[in-house]
C-alpha cells in the first residue's frame, strides 16, 4: 500500500524544483503549463498529485490558487481517480476551505500548524481529518517554518506528535537536509516519524534512485513525494511504481481504508517489536 506522488511546486506560475528549498537556487524550471504536467503524471498513471505554492510559503498567503484551480479542471477531465494536495501559504481557514471547496483533496499545513494549531483543528473538524495533513519540514531534526526561512526549537518527534493531536489525518515528511540534493534518503529520520504517530506518513527529500522509494516504503510509511529525480530523469515514474508493486506486492494508497490498513499494519509491526524486546530481556 505505498504511494509514489509526483511533486508540482509553483514558482512565479511555473512548475520549478529548488535545492533545499531555497528561492534563489533553482536546479529546474521549464515553461511548459503546470495544468500540462499534471496531466502527463495523470496519464502515467499517478493517484496523487503534491502541488506546493512555493510564493505562497515564502509570503504567507496562497499565490497560486488560479494555478491551482487550472490544475484542477485539467486533472479531473482526464481521471475521477487522481486526487491533489497542495500545500504552501496556507495560513488560515478560509484558504483552507477555499481549496478544499474548489476539489483539492487534501490540504497541507506547516507554519500554522504550529503557530496558530486552532486553524488546522478548526479545519478538521468541519471537513475531516482525511482532509488534513501536516508538514513536518525539517532541518537538522528541528521543524522549519515560513518556507523554511525559519528553523524553530521544536524538534521531530514532538512535532509529529502534535500534528497528530491537533487533527493531521496523515503527516508529510520533509527532510530539508537532503531536499534537492538527489543523493539519498534518510531512512532512521523517516522511520522516527512512522514511529510516533498511528496515521499514515509520507516522506520527501532526497529521493534519487528507485531503490531509495522502496527505502522509504520499508521504513513504513504510506507513501513518497519526488521531485527533482522525475524531472531531471534520475527517477522514470512508471519503473518506479513497478518496482513498488514487485517489492510490495501491493499497490498506490491514500483512500482511508488503505489508509487504515497501513496502520493495522504499523500496529501489527509494533506488537511483535514488544514482543521480540519481551524475548530478549528474558534472555
Ligand atoms: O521549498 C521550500 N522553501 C518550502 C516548501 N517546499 N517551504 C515550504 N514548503 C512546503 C512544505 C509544506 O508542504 O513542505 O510548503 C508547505 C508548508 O507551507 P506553509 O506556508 O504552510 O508553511
């Protein structure tokens, strides 16, 4: 039940990769329309679609949302299956609702989630913690805010746990140490996030070869968002979801039961880590 999620981070109205998330350090940019992109990952076969509105990370408001709503239209005229999250800028309820309204599945939140945690509360509430997810961006194990300008005192652990308690249905991961550098994963990082949380989490950040998915699909989470390694061609998506479905012998998941069945398992896999330290401490 593992998910590989094309990433779709909007700059200036252009689909861009930056490297660890810096503004000025773009490693790829092209002019082809967003709403162009997004219906060739649909085409390829992908259930889920990661937009971030980078501009509205940096300013604290959504940029995007005409960009957003072009990406829409054009993914649901080719698939009733593909859903879309998009994240960035969204720093309160009414941008919040003003996407989910508009047919995004699933809202992200970062800066608020820890700056003003009723917002992401008050959205759960009234459209489901499906809805909800909450990014956890870090940097040297500490979350970072506000487009990741701002590195806090809140480290990841602690962070997953309170995405958690205030109504996260499912947590991003984001190692921003290795974002942008396609020269791996951090497989221990992603397994601690898994670890202290029961909903679903997804991983990005590093990502650079196949076997490095099927690094994050072992770690336990849901799924993986890829950026620069599909768009630089380190990564071909297509042998990437093949690898997963041989690995795993499951396939793409965010629908809650699938959902649900990532945590069973998570439980499943905690129960006999219990009983192997049982075991070993009556040695
Ligand atoms: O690349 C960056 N500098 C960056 C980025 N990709 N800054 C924020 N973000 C993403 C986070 C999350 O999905 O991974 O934007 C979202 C959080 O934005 P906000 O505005 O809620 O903090």
């Amino acid at each position: 039940m593992f998910e590989v999620i094309p990433a779709i981070d909007l700059k200036g109205g252009k689909c861009v990769q930056l490297r660890q998330g810096r503004a000025s350090d773009v490693i790829f940019s092209t002019d082809e329309p967003p709403e162009e992109i997004a219906r060739r990952w649909v085409a390829l076969g992908a259930r889920t679609l990661h937009i971030v509105d980078l501009d509205g990370a940096f300013r604290g408001t959504l940029v995007h949302f005409q960009q957003i709503k072009r990406i829409l239209e054009a993914v649901h005229a080719c698939s009733s299956k593909c859903k879309i999250q998009v994240g960035g800028g969204i720093r309160d309820y009414e941008s919040a609702e003003k996407l989910l309204n508009a047919g995004v599945e699933r809202v992200i939140f970062g800066t608020v989630a820890f700056r003003r945690p009723e917002v992401v509360r008050a959205v759960a509430e009234d459209f489901s913690k499906r809805r909800v997810m909450v990014a956890l961006d870090a940097r040297g194990g500490k979350v970072a805010v506000e487009g990741w300008q701002h590195t806090t005192e809140i480290g990841v652990r602690e962070a997953a746990k309170h995405a958690e308690s205030i109504g996260a249905g499912s947590i991003l991961f984001t190692n921003i140490d290795v974002e942008g550098l396609m020269r791996g994963v951090n497989v221990s990082a992603i397994r601690e996030v898994v670890r202290a949380v029961s909903v679903p989490v997804v991983a990005s950040g590093g990502v650079s070869s196949v076997e490095d998915v099927l690094a994050v699909c072992d770690a336990g989470a849901a799924g993986v968002v890829v950026g620069s390694a599909l768009y630089t061609g380190k990564i071909d998506f297509r042998s990437a979801v093949d690898a997963v479905v041989a690995h795993c012998s499951q396939v793409v998941a965010t629908t809650p039961a699938q959902q649900a069945s990532v945590s069973e398992r998570k439980e499943v896999e905690v129960r006999t880590e219990r009983k192997r330290r049982r075991q070993d401490s009556n040695l």
